[in-house]
C-alpha cells in the first residue's frame, strides 16, 4: 500500500491531459494530485516599448484555453484551481495547506519565464519542498538528441539533417483515465468571464479537430502550420502529438503539405534549444537605430503607405493570427523599409499574436534582421527589395 502522497501540478503552457508527462507522472506516483494555474500579472503589464506583454486577443485565447483544460480535468474526476496573483506567494501557500508533498512543472527556456521558476522554487525551499522540472516542449526531447546542448549546430538546416537521421521523437504518453483530488480541496472562482458554448473551439478536443480538418484539405499550398500553432504554444497539442499524426497520415498527396508543418516543427525546436544554447541570444541586438515613435506608431496601426503591409497589421490586429510568409514580410517591412530597431516589431508582434512564444517569435525576428544564430537563413536589405517585387508572395 502506497503511503499517502500529495503532488501539486504547475501548469504553465502545457495545457492538455494526453502526452503531458508531469501530469502523468504526478498521478503515477501520488495518491492526490492538486493541478493548479495561476494567471500572473507579470504577463500582463507595459513593458519598455510601450506594449503589453499579453496583449487582450491572447489574453483571451489563454483564458479559454484554461477553461478547457479545467473542463476536461473535470471529466476525469478532477478539477483545476485557478488564480491571479505570484505563483511564488500562491503555491507555497497551497503547499502548506494541503501538505503537499512536491511540487511538479515543465521547465521553460526565455529569461522571464525561468526566472519565475527560480523564485517559485527558492519560495519553496522556504517551505521544505522541491519543485521538480521536467523537460516536454519540444518535438525532438533534449535526452535524445545525437549532441549535447552546447554542441548542437547553428546552421538550422545541419541541425535538421542530423536530428531526422540521428535521433527520433519519443512516442506520445496515453490519456488519463482519471484524476483523484485531495478530499476538501477548495473550489476556486474562474477570474474571468467565459462563454461556455464557444469553449469547443479551444482545448485538446478542438486541437484534434484542427488536425482532422488539415488532413481533409485538400489545398497543399496553404501555411497549415500557423492553424496548429497557437495550440502548440499554450502546449494544448504536444509538437509529439502532432509529428506522429502527420507520420501516421503522410501521403504522396498532401506530403508538401506535412512537410511544411514538420518544418515548422524542426524551427520551433531549433529556437527553443538555441536559446538554452545561448541564454537570451533572442533578447538582445547589435544596432543602434534610433526610435521613431512616428514610424512605429502609423505601422502598428495601419497607416503607412504598403497597402499589404496595413492589411496584414489589420489582420493582427482583429484576429491576431499571420501565416508565416506574412509575418515575412511585416518584419521585412518594419526592419528594412522604416529601419526600425526589429526588437520593437518583435514586441508587438509578443503582444499581438495569439500563438506567441519567446523563443520562436524573438528567434524569427532576429533571423529577419540578419542577426539569428543560423547565419544561411539571415535576411538582408536585398531580400526585402525581391519580396516587394514579388506579388505573389501572400498568396
């Protein structure tokens, strides 16, 4: 008989049931599991360029992503404990009450996002507990790779090669059948308003939707990648999850198509392990331009004289969502036609867009500048000038 264990679950951006291995170890070896989420405001203040950190379209998609997930917690016997405030000051309180025994989450990469692990865990060490990290938000895990971190290659497409043919993405973890709550445990008001019939657009079930509807499409032209990635973001569909879905359903018909989202794929690894390479390489810049209030603020609100480029800032802005070509250019755009410091477009773009993550949308923006760590797939002045004659690229 297994002694009484309380295990207390972070979730942070790995919203989902199926394939979260903190989630399914803690219910392994524990006898309650406590998930809990907190809404920090540190994600949502002004940060030096004027920008929210989370802008109101994502904040959204957050909320109703969190929704989902505590639903489906609910199905399976269990709930999800939803705040606002530090995780620092929440959990260590959860923690005492409840006699937890160990703390569980996945470990991030971005500055801002380990430094908040750091001071959970230095809180908890106040408490006598450990949090324990693991490692699942990539498509090739860190374990499996045929280097070690430091000596993974710059060039993405050498990185590329060398994983497909060396390493292999590890078989997603099942579904849980059911979750078993400490008895008495609180039941916490959700912070926000949610409609809960528009909540079957968002979550793991929505997600599978998404892939289904990839998969029955029969365009092989269009970014399919950018419908996948808001959910690989927020970790409500594991990169996992989606490669062996793909692999399972790859044909000679819709392989452009799957090829695509599995470069997407490979990207968003290369800037996460990138990142842990080279701590903040993403965050910091070589130019010295100077800001130009007028420029950015006409930019970001569609008044400039590129009818594609206000077009596109409509798009985000309403919806926030770009395909990747459009992202292309709106950067292109911002960096070589205002000559603006591309840290400041990489910032709205932060605030803006609903499948925001640090490494990928810093880690593109640098490459567009020409200062990303994989030299071959830096951009220059020259390739804006072939983007602008080329009309068909938005297409």
């Amino acid at each position: 008989m297994m002694s009484r264990k309380v295990i207390l679950v972070w979730f942070r951006n790995d919203l989902r049931t199926s394939d979260n291995e903190v989630l399914f170890s803690a219910v392994e070896k524990s006898t309650f599991v406590i998930p809990v989420y907190i809404f920090d405001p540190r994600y949502y203040t002004e940060n030096k360029n004027g920008f929210s950190n989370t802008g109101e379209l994502r904040h959204q998609y957050i909320v109703n992503s969190v929704a989902a997930l505590k639903q489906k917690l609910q199905i399976l016997g269990g709930d999800l404990l939803t705040y606002e405030g530090y995780p620092e000051e929440i959990i260590p309180q959860l923690v005492q009450k409840y006699e937890v025994d160990e703390v569980y989450h996945h470990r991030e990469v971005a500055r801002r996002e380990t430094r908040i692990s750091e001071i959970v865990e230095e809180s908890l060490w106040q408490v006598k507990r450990n949090l324990k990290h693991f490692i699942g938000h990539t498509m090739y895990h860190k374990e499996d790779l045929p280097f070690p971190i430091k000596d993974i290659p710059n060039d993405f497409n050498t990185f590329k090669k060398k994983v497909a043919k060396e390493s292999f993405v590890r078989a997603c973890l099942p579904d849980l059948e059911r979750i078993s709550l400490p008895p008495h445990l609180e039941k916490t008001d959700f912070p926000f308003d949610i409609d809960s019939k528009s909540l079957a657009n968002y979550g793991e079930s929505a997600a599978q939707n998404v892939l289904e509807e990839v998969l029955t499409n029969p365009d092989n032209k269009s970014d399919f990648y950018t419908l996948l990635s808001p959910f690989l973001a927020l970790g409500v569909l594991s990169p996992a999850q989606a490669f062996h879905f793909i692999q399972s359903k790859i044909s000679t018909q819709n392989k452009k198509k799957f090829n695509y989202i599995l470069d997407g794929l490979l990207w968003r690894d290369y800037y996460r392990f990138m990142l842990k390479k080279f701590p903040n390489c993403y965050f910091k810049t070589q130019n010295t331009l100077e800001y130009q209030a007028d420029k950015v603020q006409s930019f970001i609100a569609g008044a400039i004289e590129d009818i594609r480029a206000n077009a596109l800032i409509q798009k985000l802005n309403h919806h926030g969502e770009l395909t990747r070509k459009e992202r292309e250019y709106l950067a292109l755009y911002f960096i070589y036609e205002l000559n603006q410091d591309w840290l400041i477009g990489a910032s709205y773009f932060e605030q803006q867009l609903i499948d925001y993550a640090p490494a990928t949308i810093y880690g593109f923006w640098s490459h567009m500048a020409g200062e990303g760590t994989s030299v071959k797939n830096n951009r220059s002045a020259d390739d804006w000038d072939k983007l602008k004659k080329n009309k068909e690229h938005l297409v």
